[in-house]
C-alpha cells in the first residue's frame, strides 16, 4: 500500500486478505514478486492472473472513491458544523456541505 495515499499498489495488498493466517511467503524475501511466492499452509497458490485482477480490483475501487477522499479534506470539522448548526440553522450547514458535494461529485 501507498502509505501517502492509501492506494494498494503491491499483490501482497490483495494476498493479505485472500485467506487467513500467515499463509503465504516469499523464496526471495527482497525481491516480493509472484514468481517467488510460495503457499506456508498446504492450499493452493492463486494465479498469477487472480493475483493480478485482484489487485486491479481493489485500485479500481479506491480510485471510484477518489471524490470522498477529497470532499473530507474540505469539510469543517464536526465540532464547526455542529456549532454552525447550532448558530445558524439546518440550512445554512446543508449550504456549506452542498459546496464541498457539488466541487466533488459522486461519480
């Protein structure tokens, strides 16, 4: 994972979560590749394809929330939109809010 971002960006991002435990290792511990994987207990080894595709996958899905990331860094804190409400009313809070979700839309 990219620890800056948050991204996953190496197959041990999807290996850790495709089974439990420790079950997987390396031949070549510095050089962590699919051609040094090797399985610790006794099941299969996913495919280099599975691998692959499951890592696309989980890059696909952080990047589809790429406009949430954004939006967080630009709403007030929770302690500012209570106070907000609390001063100015409902509306005036959905204001504020709708300007963050209208620079970042949903996609």
């Amino acid at each position: 994972m990219d620890f800056k971002t948050g991204r996953p960006d190496h197959i041990n991002d999807w290996l850790a979560g495709h089974r439990q435990g420790c079950w997987y290792g390396y031949s070549d511990n510095k050089n962590q590749v699919y051609a040094n994987l090797i399985v610790l207990d006794g099941g299969s080894k996913p495919t280099e394809s599975d691998v692959n595709n499951g890592l696309k996958a989980m890059q696909d899905a952080f990047d589809a929330n790429d406009y949430s990331r954004k939006r967080i860094q630009e709403y007030p804190s929770v302690v500012d939109q209570l106070d907000q409400i609390y001063n100015e009313g409902i509306d005036a809070w959905k204001a504020t809010i709708k300007t963050t979700k209208d620079k970042y839309p949903k996609p």
